[in-house]
C-alpha cells in the first residue's frame, strides 16, 4: 500500500511473473529510456485554475502592467506542479548534466546536476533556492550536495520541462524577496544609539515565513544590507524606502462607493481605507490612458502643501485604478467599486430593509472636460443623518445619500432617511423578486386606497348635487372642505404613479366638478 499524495503525478508499473508490463486501463507513457510506464495524476484540493494557463501567460505582453506580470511569474513559480514520484533514474547520468531537479521531500529546492560519478552512483547537486524558493545569492559560496542513486530517485525528479528550466533561468535575476522599509528618526538617541533605523513594514511574495530571514540593515546608509535564510544564507532581493508619514496598510482594500451625474461626470461619494497617518490627501482625475501613471511627479501636492498621498484615476466612468505615493515609490493597490444609481434598489443590512435611493449627493467630482465641472455644486444630503460609518475614510466624503425605506408592502413607502451609501448592498437575485413582489402589492394597496377616495368624492359630490337646494352654506362650505381633503390624498398617491390610467381620468373629472361645486359655494358667499 502507497500512501497518494495530492499535487503529485505518480508513475508506475506491474510485476508479472518478474517482468515489467503496464496496464491498457491507465495512461500510458514512455520514459527518456523508451520504457512504458502507467501513470496517474492525483489533483491539489481547492485549486481553481489548471498550472497550464499559469504558465502560458505571455510574461512581454505590454497590455499587462508590471504588478500582474510579476505576480503571474510569481505565482508560477511558486505554485508550480510537483515533479513525477517516484523517479526512476537509471544508467549514467552525465546526460542530465547541467539539468534543474526538484527536491520534494524536506527541505525543498530546486538544484542543478554539476556531476556524476558513475564509480561511486554519486550526484554532486548546487542549491540554486531556499526551502521558499527564493534564489540563493550565486555571488556568494553555495554548499554543493551530495546524493546516491537511490536519494535521487527517492527525493528528487526532474524541476519541469527543457522550456520550464528556461523560464526559471531567464526569471531568476529577477525574482527574489521584496522588501518595503520606513527610516523612524529616535528621539531617544544619543551617542551609543544612532538617531535613525529602519524598520520592516512589507515582505512579499506575501506567503513567505518571514522568520525564516535574517534582514541586516545599514542605519548609516539608511538601507537594506543583505538578507540571509536562516539555513541556506544569502538570498536574492530588491529593497524599496517608503516615507515615515505614508500610512496605507499594505495588501489591504479599498473600498469605493460612486455614481454617474451626468455623461462624462464620475462622482467620487464615499472610500474606505486602511490607513494609519494622521491624514491624507486625495485627488480624482479622468483619463483614457491605459496604463496608469506611477510617475511621483504626476502626484504633487495638495493646496496646503502636504504630499498628495492617494489618486482615483476615472476611465470610462469607472475606477481604473487607485494609486498611492509611499515617496520614493507611486504603487496601484487593490480596489472595490460599487456604484449606484438614482432609483435603484438596494438592501440595508442593519435593519434588514429594503430602501430606494432618491439622491446622490455630488460630492467629489471628475470629467475629462473640466469646463463640465462649472455647471456642478457641491451638495449634502437632504434629510438628517441617521448611523455613520465606522470604518476609516476621509472627511470630505462622508458618503450620506437619501433613501426611501419600503414597508412588506402593505403601505408602499414609509420615510425617507439619510445613510451612509456603504449601509447600502447591491441585490441579489432573490431579493430582486422579493423587491418585485412588494412593489406590487404596493401597487394593489395604491390602487385599493385610490378608489376608496374615489368614492367617499363621488358620495360628497351627489349629497351635494341631490341637497344642493336645502343645504346652508356651512353645510355646503364643509362638503367642498372634504372634497379638498380627498382631492389632495389622491393627488399624492399620484406623484407615487402606482396606479394606472383608468384611476387618473376618474380623479380627472372628479377634480373638474369639485373645482366647480367649490366655485359655486364661493360665489354663494
């Protein structure tokens, strides 16, 4: 019995009667020696997306920014499929020299074949990686390897394919840790301590163990010295200084919340951010570029001098990216969008309600013609906040917008409130019919309430038409009051536009002949 390793392809053969024979039911393939063999190929659990596409995509392509196409290398590289297990190297192997193998079994790395002796079995093999894969420093003396025969076919296969070793050779220059440090000035310092150090504020790749690393800092030049695994030494990386006051948490969200005012017009509403300065600055700008601009010199600094931290470039009335000025560096980082519309229909989560949205206030505004901007003024929600946001944003856009919260139905509309727009959540599909259902029994409900109207109206008008001769002026003064009462109730459920035309032309002419009873009452006085 063989204990199946996920991730691994496992190739195998029978023993019948002392010869080797594979079987018709299980794939079949040939070794380097011509040997068939069976094979099979137990899947990784929870893996989304076949290492095929990983590796076919195009590294040059220009449409590609420079972030996704090291994190498609990166992702490559390091989620890359296990080798074949067990092996089965055979013969002399003085062919293979200069080859990539992978180590599978603790510590991992990949390794290149520099010798073999075919006297002793022995292969001497160079550690070109940690047990992380990070590329050792080839500058520096690396420990060469010894293994036999057996410790190759147990422990080791083949890295990947003649193109696979390629790609892993062309990349290997540049990949590497990198690492994000701040310089924090001491106040405490004196002539034993140094009025500066640096301090680690990101490591990526992000799944690597830090701890793993030894990172030695050079306070006197304020940079990274070098960067040793614990094991393995030295290590290749690259090492970016960031400002004191840049605060923006790294790998973390932002969270967008906006609307179109009109066409060309984007309207920035409402961010969260994890940030932890004291403040920051943000500007909008339209574009139709399509690459972003990660120029420090494109951000400047806002009307009080401070350096512009955060930018929302808007392409096609939407987010195209939102870029960040650490100082020495202008990084794109990760960002949600969520925008709403006039009229749309969402779901609040506290209080479990469905709500309309009746305005969007302008808040910060963009278009690629500025001259648009002049017809637009800044404004507020109109009713009184009700909640707040508790997560971290800026002052200037508290994100307040006007809905009108539904009842089951029964009554239509209730009130309008205002809320923070980030209360608000898109629907889903079934909530959408849930929205369907209740806007049509708020029609009923209208309608219901429309024709009851209609005939405490038509009830006053014919008592008045039928007692028009013996009824005293009060008493005609009074129907005309209930006349105008019922008038200005159906009136507003008109504005809602629940009901269809058949109730509109009724309370057309009812409205005609109270206009005229209400004349002929006050032509009596």
């Amino acid at each position: 019995e063989y204990k199946l390793t996920p991730g691994f392809k496992y190739n195998f053969r029978f023993i019948v009667k002392g010869d080797p024979i594979t079987d018709v039911k299980y794939p079949r393939a040939h070794s380097s020696l011509g040997k068939a063999y069976n094979y099979i190929c137990i899947p990784r659990p929870n893996e989304h997306e076949p290492l095929s596409l990983i590796r076919n995509v195009s590294f040059t392509d220009p449409k590609i920014t420079e972030e996704a196409r090291r994190k498609a290398e990166e992702k490559y590289f390091l989620d890359k499929a296990k080798p074949s297990r067990p092996a089965s190297f055979q013969g002399d192997l003085k062919i293979y020299i200069g080859r990539l193998f992978y180590k599978y079994t603790s510590p991992q790395g990949v390794f290149q074949l520099k010798k073999w002796s075919k006297a002793s079995n022995e292969a001497t093999l160079k550690r070109l990686t940690d047990s992380n894969k990070i590329p050792l420093e080839t500058s520096r003396h690396i420990p060469q390897e010894f293994v036999f025969l057996h410790e190759l076919n147990e422990n080791y296969n083949f890295y990947g394919t003649v193109e696979d070793e390629k790609l892993f050779r062309q990349s290997q220059m540049k990949r590497g840790l990198k690492i994000k440090y701040k310089v924090i000035i001491d106040p405490s310092a004196s002539a034993r301590r140094p009025n500066s150090y640096c301090e680690t504020v990101l490591v990526e790749p992000d799944n690597i163990p830090i701890q793993d690393y030894v990172i030695e800092y050079d306070n006197a030049k304020k940079n990274i010295k070098s960067v040793s695994h614990g094991v393995f030494g030295p290590v290749r990386f690259t090492q970016e200084k960031i400002d004191v006051e840049s605060g923006f948490t790294p790998r973390s969200l932002v969270e967008i919340y906006s609307s179109i005012v009109d066409v060309g017009v984007y309207n920035l509403l409402h961010m969260h951010i994890e940030d932890v300065s004291e403040s920051a600055t943000i500007d909008v700008i339209t574009t139709s570029d399509s690459a972003p601009h990660l120029t420090k010199a494109s951000f400047g600094k806002d009307s009080s001098g401070k350096p512009l931290r955060y930018k929302v470039l808007i392409k096609e009335n939407k987010v195209h990216a939102v870029l960040y000025n650490a100082g020495s560096i202008i990084e794109s980082i990760k960002y949600q969008e969520l925008q709403f519309s006039l009229g749309e229909h969402v779901f609040l989560e506290d209080s479990q309600t469905f709500a309309k949205i009746v305005s969007l206030p302008k808040t910060l505004l963009s278009a690629s013609d500025p001259s648009e901007l002049r017809k637009h003024q800044k404004e507020q929600a109109e009713s009184a906040p009700n909640g707040a946001c508790a997560k971290r944003g800026f002052a200037d856009l508290p994100g307040y917008i006007d809905v009108e919260i539904l009842s089951d139905g029964s009554t239509g509309s209730e009130f309008t409130i205002s809320i923070p727009i980030c209360s608000c959540k898109k629907l889903t599909a079934e909530q959408k019919k849930q929205i369907e259902i209740i806007l049509q029994q708020s029609v009923e409900t209208a309608k219901v309430q429309a024709y009851n109207i209609i005939n405490s109206m038509k009830e006053e008008i014919e008592k008045y038409e039928k007692q028009k001769a013996s009824l005293m002026l009060e008493e005609k003064e009074e129907i005309m009051k209930l006349l105008t009462q019922h008038e200005a109730k159906l009136s507003e459920l008109s504005e809602t536009q629940l009901y269809g035309e058949d109730v509109q032309v009724v309370f057309k002419a009812l409205c005609e002949r109270c206009l005229l009873y209400t004349s002929d009452a006050a032509d009596e006085r």
